[in-house]
C-alpha cells in the first residue's frame, strides 16, 4: 500500500494523538478531569451559569498545553504532509484536538473541527482573536472593545463543531482515510470512516485500542502512536 495509488488522503486524529505530549484524553483513565467534569464544563449553558469555573478549567489547560511537545506521530504527519505536497496526492488533516501540536510538529491548513485553546471568541461581534493567556469575565475583546464578551473558542456539546462543509467535501473525495487515536464515540467524527467508506476509500485505524467502529475500517493496528504511526507512515511513503 503505497501513496502513489492514491489521490487524496484524510487523516482525522483524536486525543491519543497527544497522550504521549501529556495531554490527557477524555476517556481514558489518565484524566485529569473526570469525564463528568468535562462533560460539565465543555457546555453553553456551564458558561452562562458560571464563566469563571469554565475560564478557570481551559486557563489552565492553556497553560498546561505550553509544556507539551510534539510527539513522534505528531512529527511524522509533518513529514507525511511534507512529503506528500510535491506529489499529485492531496493530503487533508482533520483534528478533533483543540491543543497545538500539529502546528508546533510544522503541520500546515490543520482543520481544527472543535476550535482551539490558544483561540477566543467574542460573543458580540464574532471575531475571533489568538488567545495565549488567560481569560476572565473581564477580558476585553481586541475588535469590538466589549467587555466580558469573549468566551474559549471551543465546540462545546450541543454546538456544531466547525469546517464540516470542507470536511465533508474531502471525505467525498478521498480515497484513503486514516483515524488516529480516537474513541469513534463522538459524532460527527465518529461517521467520518463510514462516508469515506461509502466512497470506497479505504480506511485505516491506529489507535491505542480498538475504537467503537473498528469493525469497519479495512486495516486496524493496535500500540502506542509514538510507535504505529511512524511506521504505518513510513511504509505508506516508502512501501514495505
Ligand atoms: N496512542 C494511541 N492511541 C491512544 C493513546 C496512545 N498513546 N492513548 C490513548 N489512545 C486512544 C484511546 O484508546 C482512545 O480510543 O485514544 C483514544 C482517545 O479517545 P477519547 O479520549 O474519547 O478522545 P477523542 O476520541 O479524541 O474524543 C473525541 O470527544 O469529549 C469530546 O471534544 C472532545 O474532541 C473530543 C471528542
């Protein structure tokens, strides 16, 4: 299975990706937040009732996400995305991570499905500004000067997570999909394999364990991404 039999790969990752940069993931048991305290959190109404409990939670995890660094599988897709720009084969990248590190890996056009820490919203005028610092109900938004308007650029639970038209028109296209540490459990991601597979791409999972849908995908390897990552890239740019 080589690169050049493909025209377009998509490549959605999830927060495997970036345990081993010591970013927790949601459903594992390394949290630092019980999954009922994200789940919490990560709401619109959470925010309304109590913004200084939620700035609180993603003010640290901002902080938290200035120690980490990318990790070898973060590095590869670099070198993958890198590799792939001077060939015929288009490459699109997915993520369903909000931290930076494709980005600090030298991952270009990253398609952050459920928006970013570094970034901030304002809720009056819609603008969005970089956001490497804490936010509080004070915060001052750089565009419209309002007060207390600016919230975490996040896709939190009941909001509809971002680019999905881009997505979905690569998905349509691709002919190869590749899900990197994901659970599968949250939708609209969780569907992504079964689009690409309706239009006969092929799929492949890397994941830590077998996610909720591994049945579908045509290829699965199991193990850490610092490790099955590089290599499945390797032999995908290389061949066997
Ligand atoms: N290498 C590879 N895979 C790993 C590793 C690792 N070192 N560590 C954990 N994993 C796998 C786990 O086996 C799990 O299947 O990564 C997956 C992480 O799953 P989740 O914690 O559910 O994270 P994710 O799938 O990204 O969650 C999707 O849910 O809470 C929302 O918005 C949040 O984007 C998040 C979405």
């Amino acid at each position: 299975m080589n690169y050049t039999q493909f025209k377009h790969v998509v490549v959605l990752t999830g927060a495997g990706i970036s345990a081993e940069s010591g970013i927790p993931t949601f459903r594992g048991q390394d949290g630092l937040w019980t999954q009922k305290e994200m789940e919490y959190l990560a709401r619109p109404e959470t925010f309304r009732k109590d913004p200084e409990k939620v700035h609180a939670f993603y003010n640290q995890r901002r902080l938290d996400l200035k120690q980490s660094k990318p990790n070898r599988a973060h590095n590869h897709i670099a070198y993958m995305q890198d590799e792939l720009a001077g060939s015929p084969t288009r490459m699109t990248l997915v993520t369903q991570n909000v931290d930076d590190l494709h980005e600090k890996a030298g991952t270009k056009d990253v398609i952050h499905l459920h928006g970013e820490l570094n970034s901030a919203l304002c809720i009056k005028c819609q603008s969005r500004m970089i956001c490497d610092h804490d936010l509080t109900d004070q915060s001052v938004c750089k565009n419209c000067q309002s007060q207390g308007a600016l919230r975490p650029d996040i896709v939190w639970f009941g909001e509809i997570p971002y680019h999905l038209d881009e997505v979905q028109k690569a998905l349509l296209q691709c002919d190869m999909f590749v899900s990197i540490g994901t659970s599968g459990s949250v939708f609209p991601a969780a569907d992504f394999v079964n689009t690409a597979k309706q239009n006969g791409a092929f799929t492949v999972e890397l994941n830590l364990t077998p996610s909720e849908n591994a049945k579908v995908f045509d290829h699965t390897n199991y193990g850490l991404a610092s490790q099955i990552v590089p290599n499945w890239i390797d032999t995908f740019i290389h061949g066997p």
